[in-house]
C-alpha cells in the first residue's frame, strides 16, 4: 500500500455531481473500487460511507500521498 497522509485531506469531485466535492484523507479510507467506466471509483470509508469520486485508484492514491505534512 503506498504511503498516505493521515492528517490532510483531499477534495475530490463527485460522480453523480461534479459540482459537489467531498474531502478525504488517507486514515478515513477503508477500500477504494474501480468503477466499471474507470474514470471513476467508489471510496468506501471506515465509517462505513461510500462516494463515487472522479479519479482512478491509483490517482486517488497519488493524490493522497502527495499532500503536505
């Protein structure tokens, strides 16, 4: 598993409304699925919500990882 911030979080555009974000950090983050069109994956957090969010699990990784301390 690659290296994630667990304190910043990211914001990530929503499938159904990208003019919705939702933000994510590396700690809140349980699984994260492709989605069948892969362009966009669904987050499933530890408390047990889950958000379709644009990006591919590695994007969302990258993003995650690059984040300030």
């Amino acid at each position: 598993m690659d290296p994630i911030d667990k304190m910043s979080k990211a914001k990530f555009k929503l499938k159904d409304d990208d003019s919705l974000d939702v933000q994510l950090s590396g700690d809140e983050i349980e699984e994260i699925v492709p989605d069948a069109d892969m362009r966009f994956s669904l987050v499933i957090l530890r408390n047990g919500e889950k958000h379709f969010v644009e990006g591919t699990e590695q994007q969302i990784r990258d993003t995650l990882s690059g984040l300030p301390s």
